[in-house]
C-alpha cells in the first residue's frame, strides 16, 4: 500500500476559512455568531472545524462529535459539550438548573421542560464567556440524540452579544429540519487543480496520470476520497492505469480502503482499534480497562497511531468520524460483541449504568430477560429526563431480547407509542408487527388499534385517521376508560387538522359521535352519554 501523509494543508477553502474567520471575529468583538457547515461525508468539514480551533487564539472552547450509536442515549451529546461548564451550574436560576440537572442525570425529578433546558443551556454558555469568548464546535450534528439538537438550536437562535461562536458541521443529503434557517454554508468540491495538487501531497508513490486522472474524476473533489482511495488500489494499479471498481457509492469507496488500512494492522492493533470504534465519548481509562480485559498489550497503539488512523491519550480520538465508522460497521458482528462485552464489563455500574446496559445488549447473541430488564430501567430513566426517542430506543432493543412472547408485546407496544411521540414513524411501524405477531389480549389489541391510528395520523395528516382513531376509541371504552377519552380527543384533533381533506368523518362527525356517545362496544348497562361525561 502507498503511504499516505494525511497532515496536509487545507487547499482551495478560501471562502470557508474566511467565513470561519468572520464568526471568530464577531465572537471576539463581544457578538455572538453561528454558522452550519453543510456537505457531503470527507468533504473537509471536520478539517474546517479542526482549523477553527486552531485560530481561536484566547478562546474558550468546547466541542462535541456527534457517534451514531449514541443517538439513544438523551442528551448525551450536549451533556458532551457542557461538560467542561458545570462547575457554573449552581449561577443559572433555580428552575432552569434544577432542568438542566434532571437532564444530565445529576438529580432525579420530573422529565424537565425542553425550553427550561434550552434557557439554562444559553445562560451556561453566556456564564462561560464573561471571562473570554468560547467557541463551541459541533462535529457531525446529524448523529446526535434528539433532544441535544432541539436544544443547541434553540440556543442558536437566542444567541446575541454573548461572545459565543457556535459552529456545526452537518453531512449532507441528511437533512436536519431542527437546523433549518440558521446561516449555513455549502462546502463544495475541490477544484480540479487543487485537486490534483492535494493528491500529488498524499500519494509517496509512482501515480500513472490517467489513474491520477481516474481517482480525481471519481473523488469528485472530495479531500477524504483522494486521500484514501489510493488505498483501494495495488501499486501496480496506480503505476498501469487500470480504473477505480464501480457500482459502489463514494463513501462506500473510502470506507473500503480505509478497512482495508486498518485490516493491515496486527490483530492486537485492529482488536484496539475495534474496541474504541464501540467507545463513543472518547475515554481513554475506560478503552485501556476494556483492552485489559481482552488481553490487548499497551503497544497494540503504536501501529494504529503510524497509519494516521487515530490518536490515543486522555481522550481517544479518531482522525475522521469515517475512521470510526469503517472500522467498527465493516468487522465481522462477533468482533464487536467481543468489544461491547468488555466495555460493558469495564463501565461502572453506578456511574454510567444505561451505557453499561447499552454494551451489554450489543454484546448479546440470544435473547436475555437480564439485559432486557436493565434496558427497561434506562428507558424509564431516559423518559424521566425528557428523551422519548432514547427511552424508545431503550425499550425497542428490550423488546428484541425478551425472551417471552407475552413481555415483548407489552415492551413493544411501549416501545412503538414512544416511538410515535419522538416521530419515528419507521420503526414504530416495524415494533407494531412485533407486538401482533405475540399473544394479545383483548385491551392491548386495542391499543395496538390506536397506535396504528395515531401511525396513519402521523404519516398522513389528510387521511382516514379520524376514523380509525374513532374506531379504536369505540374499542378501548368498555377496556380503558381514561386511554378511549385521549384517543377520542385525538380524534377530534385530527378531524380538525385534515378538515375537507379527510378520507373519513370530518369535523361535524367527529362532534356528532361525541355527543351521541353511542360506542359499538360498551359494558353492559352503561350510559350511552358516557363519552359526553369524559369530555364535561
């Protein structure tokens, strides 16, 4: 394999590190600036955020990347980043700290109010900037867990002479509706000539021109791509002109070699390597514990760290979020339970037990009520502290490991309405086939009816929800009292979204059936006028 000298220059980016530069600036003149770096997986924008932190001479800073197998986890990602400010929790005023604690998993207490949490968020870093300006850097936005990206752009919007700079980095087609509308800028392709020339740097090898040619029309200008590509290629190859193999996505392409560098490795380096892909925040006791545990020797570091593919200290860190991924998606699924089972062994129970529960469901071959219970407490400690989708997340994993056919229709029904609430509508759907495949009694067939309902709502606002959402609530009556009331009431609130445009009973029916109350199964000798009485 050509050797490839990833500690290059940034080439062709004057109008990103010029706009960089003007949010610097703003935040060093007392201002406050935000800016969203949009593009394409190794177009350069990990390496403008790179480049950021370096010119933010007497600045503050905090950063946070985004890893895809944290997007469960509630708040982790904003935890993250404020982690460096919380000895300055205690200046907020007494609501938004006590949110803000609940949030982080410092206190118990009730799920806390997004907007206390985002107000309590603006205030810690207005409290860290009175000093020096603070520059915060957020690396692939579109990995992180729901409720830190509501947050950071509800901060966003209210930052004003803070001396903040808040700068994304956001992978495009990915689209992030919490982003939308903050100053955004589209970090293109390279040109050709700087991107030949950014090639020519990397490449320590002889490069026939029309291979040369081949790799800068295939990379499309993208600075990832050109400088692992070559790793796809034998020598031979890239002296004789033979073309890059097709059909695949470029992403796939780099992630492709750069598997294939790390496959080059000794197999104590790629166990290492494994292990910390499966580590997402980075700490460099807890990877050293687990390696421990694998009989993995200190020295295994040295190779990964000569290939460029990652830096070992205090903090572990990838040189690409693409490193990560290659690395841990493309190993063998018994390699990375390996991993998760060591993590999980080496995380504290008490200190972190919803990460050790993650691990541990990773690391599972076959169901396993155990685990499956241990993930049931972090949901309901996750939904304590506001994040539905990680709860969701929670519970869906239980449900795939419950052993009994009757518990995974209660964790999948669970499961499937949270999902719901947080708008994953893709995995509901599938989390609902679970549960009616299981063994369902009379009112958990109800409430699959009413979630399949709430479903078709949510997909299509203008459809025949009102009457599906009818339907389930005449089901849930004589079941569910207090459950048919919400859902009539939903029902009413999507005969009045659709209005006109609904398949089914619009919002003059909807009424009518509610003040008939005439429900198609009731308990015997009950009023018909019930359903008045629940909404009185």
């Amino acid at each position: 394999m050509p050797a490839i000298d990833t500690r290059v220059e940034l080439r062709g980016r004057g109008a990103e590190l010029a706009a960089l530069e003007r949010v610097l600036a703003a935040a060093r003149a007392g201002s406050s600036a935000v800016l969203v770096l949009r593009g394409e997986a190794g177009i350069g924008k990990t390496a403008l955020l790179n480049y950021a932190a370096s010119r933010a001479a007497g600045f503050r800073k905090a950063g946070v990347a985004g890893i895809e197998s944290e997007m469960g986890l509630p708040f982790a990602g904003l935890h993250q980043l404020c982690a460096p400010m919380l000895d300055q929790l205690h200046e907020l005023p007494g609501p938004q700290r006590d949110a803000l604690s609940v949030a982080f998993g410092l206190r118990e207490g009730e799920a806390p109010d997004r907007f206390l949490v985002g107000l309590a968020v603006l205030g810690l870093l207005a409290y860290a900037a009175e000093d020096q300006p603070l520059a915060c850097l957020v690396d692939d936005a579109q990995w992180l867990d729901v409720g830190s990206v509501q947050v950071l752009a509800f901060v966003a919007r209210r930052l004003m002479a803070e001396s903040v700079a808040l700068i994304f980095a956001l992978r495009e087609p990915d689209y992030d509706r919490h982003l939308a509308g903050l100053p955004d800028l589209i970090v293109e392709g390279l040109s050709v000539p700087d991107a030949r020339a950014l090639l020519a740097s990397a490449v320590r090898a002889p490069l026939d021109p029309l291979v040369r040619d081949r790799i800068v029309a295939e990379a499309h200008g993208n600075p990832m791509a050109l400088l692992h590509l070559p790793h796809a290629l034998a020598p031979a190859e890239l002296a004789g002109g033979y073309g890059l193999p097709a059909g695949h996505s470029l992403v796939s392409h780099v992630e492709s070699a750069i598997y294939q560098q790390f496959r080059s490795l000794p197999p104590d380096s790629q166990r290492l390597l494994v292990t910390a892909a499966a580590e997402p925040t980075g700490d460099g006791g807890l990877l050293w514990r687990a390696a421990s545990l694998q009989d993995i020797p200190v020295d295994a570091a040295g190779p990964a760290e000569s290939e460029g593919l990652v830096e070992f200290g205090a903090r572990v860190r990838f040189h690409h979020p693409l490193v990560r991924s290659a690395v841990y998606h493309r190993t063998p699924p018994p390699d990375r339970r390996t991993a998760h089972r060591a993590l999980a062994q080496a995380t504290d129970p008490h200190l972190d037990p919803d990460r050790r529960a993650w691990h541990r469901a990773q690391a599972a071959t076959r169901p396993d009520e155990n685990v499956a219970v241990d993930l049931e407490r972090s949901a309901d400690r996750a939904h304590g502290r506001g994040g539905a989708a990680a709860a969701a997340a929670f519970l869906r994993r239980a449900a795939e490991l419950t052993p009994d056919p009757a518990r995974r229709v209660i964790r999948a029904l669970a499961a499937a309405e949270l999902d719901i609430d947080a708008g994953g509508t893709a995995q509901a759907d599938s989390l609902l086939g679970v549960a009616e495949a299981g063994p369902l009694d009379d009112l958990q067939r109800a409430r699959l009816e009413r979630l399949r309902a709430r479903l078709v709502f949510s997909q299509l606002r203008c459809s025949n929800a009102p009457r599906l959402l009818l339907d389930a609530a005449h089901r849930l009556a004589p079941l569910d009292g207090a459950l048919a009331r919400d859902t009539l009431l939903e029902a009413v609130g999507a005969a009045i979204f659709a209005g006109r445009l609904s398949d089914g009973p619009g919002q003059r029916e909807v009424a009518e059936a509610v003040r008939a109350g005439r429900p198609r199964r009731r308990r015997r000798g009950r009023s018909t006028s019930f359903w008045t009485a629940w909404l009185a």
